[in-house]
C-alpha cells in the first residue's frame, strides 16, 4: 500500500515552488520539488525527483487564476505519483496579521481571515490566495493548512513592534509584524540539533536572500527582527530598497510628483543590489565579477547595512554570542560573510577563512567570542511539518 502524501506551496510574488513529502509513521520524507516561475512565457514546471531533473513547458494561462496551471502541474505530477493518495496541502501565507499565531486549518472563515489580510501584503498574499483556491476548486475534499511568515516574531515584545505614530495606528494594526519567520523557525530547531550549546543563547540570524532579512533570538524566540510593517524594511535586498527616510518618498510623491505605482515599483523592483550597482545586476556572484565601482559599493552597502543591523539587533537581546548565516546569499557566498564578519569584529567574532571558504557548519575559529555557522533553511520543512500536525489534530483517523 503506497504511503499516503503532503504537499507545500511556498508561493512569491512571482513564483511557487511546490513540494512533496511521503508520509511515514516515524514523519515526513521528502520525495520531490518543483518550481513554477510566472515572469517566464510560456510557463515552466521545473520538477527534480531525486536526481532526475524534467522541464515541462505549461500550455495554460495564468492570468486571472491558477486553477487551469495547477490542474496541469497537478497533471504532470501524476505522471509519477499516485496522487490519489495526496492526503493534505500545506501554504506558505506571508501574512498572519495579529489574527493568527499558529498554522491553521483553511475553512470559509479562516480563508476569509486570511483575505483581510491582503492589504497587508498586497504583492504575496494574493497569489498565496489563488492557490488555495485554485486548490479548493480542483480538489474540494483536500485537508489544506496555511502557516505564516509573521507567527514565529509574536513573541517580540510590544515595544519592539511599535512605531512613534500615532496609537489609533498602532492600534489599527500599523506595527512591526517581521518575515521570513518560517525560516527561522526553522534554523532555531537546527541550532538546537546540531549545536545546542549555543541554541538556548543570543543568537542573530541573517537570512540573506533575494529578500533579506534579520532576527535576534534568545532561547530560540524572536526577541527582534529587521523587516517591520512591509517586507521593504531592514537591510537592503536584491531589488528592495530596505530601510528609508520617509522624508524620501514624500520627496518623490510631492515634489517630484511621481505616481505612487512608479515610486512602488521603484521600491520594490529597481533599488538594493540592483539600483546601487546602476542596473548591472541584483544577483551578489555577477556583482562580485564585475570590475565596475558601482558593483563593489553595492555590495559593500549591503555588507555595512547586514553589520549595523547586527548592532542593533544585539541591543535588543542584550549583547552576541552567535551568529548564523541561511538562505543563498548566506549559505554560499563566503565573500559576503567575510565582509560582515569584517565590520562586527570589534563585537567578537573571527571567521576561519579556511571553514568559511568550505561553507563549512562552523566559520568561526576556537578563539572567537562569537560564534559563526552556516546552516542551510528548509522553509518547506516547516511548512510540511506543520501541515502534518494541523492534519493530525483535525483529522486524527
């Protein structure tokens, strides 16, 4: 009898990337992975199953819902799985608001929770959106769960969320929220695994992406983190501006009289790496190749910005005595740790070229203070094992 299956859908602004886990009486193994990007026409399914590798170009269109692109990714999927067995979904919501601080169960209700939400993240939880229901249309019986990018930062204090306006806002849900939180989910449960001696201490992990941010942890918690209100706050990013003077966008909108969807753009797909650098690249490896000065100063802003952020970071927890570098910035680029590491050594911490060359676990050398690791996130992980508890507890038979 086949294992019954999970699925996960960890939905951008522009892509999904789907996976698929067999599920054991001991939990969970994941079997294959896929990625659906929508700024490419036509359309292509990429599928890795093992070592196996398909390309699928989809004959469907996706501009209105997703519903005929999954029945077709759904379609080819089958060609190597029994998917009668899929037994549940689980979806990456980027939004949880402060209506919700644990994975749920999607029903009428918390679909329509989910949907207030929107003008929150008004580029990530539509399309997070069109895939539940593009599911729900396709198969109407499947257990589905939503867990929420904001929900592992809900243990910030009150002081930390709140911005110097006025309370109504605050009040109106106009406060720090924090992302990337199924990442560093995630990354707390393997610094407890692999090195728990610095797990229960002051950790900052540096989730250094195409969207970057940063969290301070103690114990494993969310004390502190550098996105706010809106993934464009914090450090900057492959095309986000981070952290800005408002004075800036006030500037743009009233002297300048610039639309508000051209200064939103502007934000959010034309500045970081990419805007710095003057249009060469938003990607950190073709900046390094570059010879050109205004690649090395957009990098050398990104590193400045990741180290004062780590000295912010740190007031909040009370001082350092980790750091850990994920996603694939912060899992591969050993030239960009360095230069962090260059600008905090004054706070303790002294990388091993040799290890951080390697990618190795542990950068740090024996006579740090502060210790240096490198752990690969796994935000499908969090996604399928969360899943798989809501499943459980609603559906226990």
């Amino acid at each position: 009898m086949a294992d019954p299956l999970l699925m996960t859908f960890n939905a951008g602004s522009s892509s999904v990337k789907i996976g698929l886990f067999s599920i054991h009486d001991d939990g969970l193994e994941r079997i294959a992975h896929a990625l659906i990007d929508f700024r490419h026409s036509p359309l292509t399914f990429h599928l890795v199953e093992g070592k196996a590798i398909f390309d699928v170009e989809l004959k469907a269109d996706h501009a209105d819902h997703l519903i005929d692109v999954m029945t077709e990714t759904l379609d080819w999927i089958a060609h190597h799985y029994d998917l009668s067995e899929l037994t549940c979904v689980g979806h990456r919501v980027v939004h949880g608001g402060d209506e919700f601080d644990a994975p749920v169960l999607i029903d009428d209700d918390s679909l329509a929770r989910i949907e207030a939400l929107s003008i929150l993240a008004p580029l990530h939880q539509p399309q997070a959106l069109r895939l539940i229901r593009a599911m729900r249309h396709i198969k109407p019986d499947l257990v589905q769960v939503a867990s929420f990018d904001t929900v592992f930062h809900r243990t910030n204090p009150e002081l930390i969320r709140r911005f110097a306006l006025p309370r109504e806002l605050h009040d109106r849900g106009i406060k720090r929220y924090g992302f990337h939180g199924l990442s560093y989910k995630f990354i707390a449960g393997e610094l407890h695994r692999r090195f728990p001696e610095a797990a229960g201490s002051r950790v900052i992990a540096a989730h250094l992406g195409s969207g970057a941010s940063l969290c301070a942890m103690r114990d494993g918690k969310s004390q502190d983190t550098s996105m706010g209100f809106s993934t464009l706050d914090g450090i900057p990013m492959a095309t986000r501006c981070g952290a800005l003077d408002p004075g800036v966008i006030l500037h743009l909108l009233q002297q300048e009289h610039r639309p508000v969807a051209e200064v939103e753009d502007m934000l959010y797909h034309q500045s970081g790496l990419k805007g710095v650098s003057g249009g060469i690249s938003a990607d950190c490896r073709e900046l390094e190749a570059s010879d050109d000065p205004r690649a090395k100063e957009a990098l050398d802003l990104f590193t400045l910005r990741i180290a004062g952020e780590i000295g912010r970071l740190s007031m909040s927890i009370g001082g350092l005595d980790a750091i850990v570098f994920t996603a694939g910035i912060g899992e591969n680029d050993a030239a960009i740790r360095a230069s962090v590491a260059g600008h905090i050594g004054w706070m303790g911490l002294e990388l091993s070229d040799a290890a951080n060359q390697q990618n190795a676990a542990c950068i740090s050398t024996d006579a740090s203070r502060v210790k240096a690791f490198v752990i690969p996130t796994n935000e499908e992980r969090v996604i399928a094992d969360e899943a798989l508890s809501v499943l459980k507890e609603t559906h226990p038979h």
